[in-house]
C-alpha cells in the first residue's frame, strides 16, 4: 500500500521543481530583452513625467533616477531570481545605504514606486504585466494632468502693477478684461503717501492673447506704471 503511494506523492513535487527550475533559468536572451525592456519602461515614465510636471521643482537629476531605479530593480531582481540566501545577502548589503534627499513633491514619489513596481516585473519577465502597467501609470498621469484634477482653479499668471488712484481704474480693468478669460484680485498695498495702489492679480490668459500683449496694454496705460507678469504655479495658495 504505502510502496503504491509514494511515487504518486512524489510526482507532482519532482514536476514542481522542474519547472520552478525551467521557469527561473534564464539564457542570454533574457539577459538582453529584459534590461533593455526595463529602460525602456523607465523612459516612458520620464517622459511622461516631464509632460505632466507643474511648478518649480522640476529636477533633470530625477527623471534620470526614474529609468536607473527601474533598470537596477530589473537586475536585482534576475539576480535573487530563487535564491533566498541570495535574497538575504541583496538585503543585508542594502541596508547599510542611507538616503538623505527629501522629496520636495508628493507625486514624485509616485513615479519611483511605479518605476520599482515595473522594473520588478520586466526583471521576472512578466511582459503582460509590465505593457497593462505601464501603459495604466502613463494614462493615468496625462489624464490627472489634462483635466487639472485636484486644483482649486487653474492660475498661469500673478500680475502686478502699481496704479495713480487720482485716475481712472477702469482703464486698466478694461486692459485686464480684454487680454484675460479669468482675473481675481489678491492684493493691494498702499503706497506710503497714499497716492498709489500696489495691485496684485491672478490671471488665465485668452488662447490668442499673449504675456507680452498684456503688459505693453497695461504700460500704456495712463496711471498705470512698474508692471510685473510673473508665471505662477498651478495651485496658487494666498
């Protein structure tokens, strides 16, 4: 009786090894494709991040790290392949490594777990996998990026300017309407002497006006003189 059940309790754990054997070996091939693959997954995410970047702390430095973390996670990840002891060392000789840059936005971060993630599977050739993600994380951020999503409204201009309160304001408001599809004011100081305004406004241009069409109007207009067009970013906090 037990002569008759071993082999069969023995046959599907010799077939589990072959292929755990069969599935991990890999060839020079594999070698080749899967690096290449994984900068190229890294590329398309800089890319894309660059596209979709809002602010002012973009960093040449940091879309560089988006395709190196997503190439060395790839060959990380062929090199531990089934390897537990290999596994351990990989993370015994990492843990003596300290980083110390802070991440001055948020979304950052983002795109260097989905570069990990990705880079993870094209080093254990999941291709499947590492076409859906990609091309999910890709659409994801052009879509967030074109409908401007979690922003209170959307602001490309801080424009200043000081104005003679002995003239007529609706000079310079009929400048502002004419070149603008939206304008909120945000501030105004005084001058020492009272005579002038210091006006601060957040403004969207029209698609045919320009930067430079504003403020030549505003500069020829009368009582209106120091004009300032400042590009802001697109969540502007007053």
């Amino acid at each position: 009786m037990l002569s008759t059940l071993l082999p069969l309790l023995q046959a599907p754990q010799g077939l589990g090894q072959t292929t755990l054997e069969t599935v991990m070996t890999l060839d020079l091939h594999d070698y080749i494709l899967r690096p290449v693959i994984a900068v190229a997954v890294g590329l398309a995410l800089a890319i894309v991040y660059r596209s979709t970047h809002k602010g002012l702390s973009y960093s040449q430095s940091f879309m560089q790290t988006i395709v190196f973390v997503s190439l060395v996670v790839a060959l990380v990840m062929m090199t531990v392949r089934n390897s537990l002891a290999t596994a351990f060392t990989l993370v015994g000789a990492l843990s003596i490594i300290r980083f110390r840059t802070v991440v001055k936005d948020t979304r950052d971060t983002s795109f260097v777990f989905a570069s990990l993630a990705l880079g993870m599977a094209a080093g254990l050739g999941h291709w499947e996998l590492v076409g859906i993600g990609t091309a999910a994380v890709c659409l994801l951020a052009l879509l967030l990026f074109a409908t401007n999503f979690g922003a209170l409204y959307k602001s490309e201009f801080i424009l200043r300017f000081t104005y003679a309160q002995d003239k007529d304001s609706s000079a310079y408001l009929e400048k502002i309407q004419q070149h603008s599809k939206r304008s909120n004011m945000l501030h105004i100081e005084p001058s020492g002497d009272s005579r002038n305004l210091r006006l601060t406004y957040d403004i969207t241009l029209l698609k045919e006006a320009t930067a430079e069409q504003l403020t030549t109007a505003l500069s020829k207009t009368d009582g209106v003189s120091n004009v300032v067009l400042i590009v802001s970013k697109n969540d502007v906090d007053y």
